[in-house]
C-alpha cells in the first residue's frame, strides 16, 4: 500500500513535473514568440527607419539638388546683371564720348564762330581803317586844294595889292606930275602989275 502511494505520488509529481515542464516550455515558447514578433517589430521599425532614412536621403538630395539649381540659376542671374551692368556701362560709356564729341563738335563750332567772328570784325577794321585812310586822304586832298585855294587867293590878293601899289604910284607919280606942271606953270607965268590990280572990295 505504502508502495502504491509513493508510486502515485510520485506518478502525481511526474504529472506535475511534467505540467511543470511543459508550462515551462509554454512559457517559452510564449517567450520566444514574443521575442521573435519583438525581433520582427524591431526589424519592421528598423526597415521603417531605413526607408525614412533613405526617404530623407532623397529629400536631402533633392533639396540639395533644387539648392545646387537655384544656386546655378543664381550665379546664372549674377552673371546676367553683371552682363547687363557691362552692357549698360559700355553704353554709359558709350554715351558719355558721345556727349564728348558733341561737346568737341560744338566746340569746334564755337571756335569757329569765334573765329568767323573775328575775321569779320578784322575785315570790317580794315575796312574802317580803308574808309578812315580814305578820309583822311580825302581831307588830305580837301587840305592840299585848301591850302593852294588859299595860296592861290594870298597871290591874287599880293598880285592885286601890288596893282594897288602900282596903282598908287601911278597916281602919285601922276599927281607928283600934275604937281611939278603946275609949279612950272606957276613958275612960267607972268608976274602981274601990282599997280594996275583993282582993288578988290
């Protein structure tokens, strides 16, 4: 009887034992799949976190990519403006000698305008130093017929002043005449009687 017991009891245990062992074993596998759906969610989050990874890769690329266009359209825009800003100072330049020139073109007129001027003014100075001469020649001459008018007139007045004077003598040389006549007349004539006179009242 004491053997029946012990071998139930210890039938009893193995049963327990082995309920032990495959509670045991239940448990691990419980175990196992939970750390093989743990091992597959990590993976599936590492996959996730590569595909983002490789997501943001991409977008980094392409951000890159837009940035390298933008900064290949910006030094493209850089070099536009500098090429508009050339343009723009060659034609300032541009621009600047050909105010130049005109300045010098009006300049040149200028210039010679002054100078036509000038050449005027010189021609209209010999003119007026021609018509000046032409006078001054003219009262020359007005002068020289003056002066031989004038000494044309003092040789009229000194041949008729020595007429006059002539003519003075004459007379005098005629009365001086006249006057020895009559003294000689007087001379020649007879002396009257002074007796025979009558008495005169």
């Amino acid at each position: 009887m004491v053997a029946l017991v012990v071998l139930s009891v210890l039938a009893v245990l193995s049963v327990l034992a082995i309920l032990a062992v495959l509670a045991i074993l239940a448990i691990l596998a419980i175990l196992a799949v939970l750390a093989i759906l743990a091992i597959l969610t990590v993976l599936a989050v590492l996959s996730v976190l590569a595909i983002l990874a490789v997501l943001a890769i991409l977008a980094i690329l392409a951000v890159l990519a837009v940035l390298s266009v933008l900064a290949i359209l910006a030094v493209l825009s850089v070099l536009a403006i500098l090429a508009i800003l050339a343009v723009l100072a060659i034609l300032a330049v541009l621009a600047i000698l050909a105010v130049l020139a005109i300045l010098a073109v009006l300049a040149i007129l200028v210039v010679l305008a002054i100078l036509a001027i000038l050449a005027v003014l010189s021609v209209l100075a010999i003119l007026a130093i021609l018509a000046v001469l032409s006078v001054l020649a003219i009262l020359a001459v007005l002068a020289v017929l003056a002066i031989l008018a004038i000494l044309a007139v003092l040789a009229i007045l000194a041949v008729l002043s020595v007429l006059a004077i002539l003519a003075i003598l004459a007379i005098l040389a005629v009365l001086a005449i006249l006057a020895i006549l009559a003294i000689l007349a007087v001379l020649a004539a007879p002396v009257p009687d002074q007796k025979h006179q009558p008495c005169l009242p």
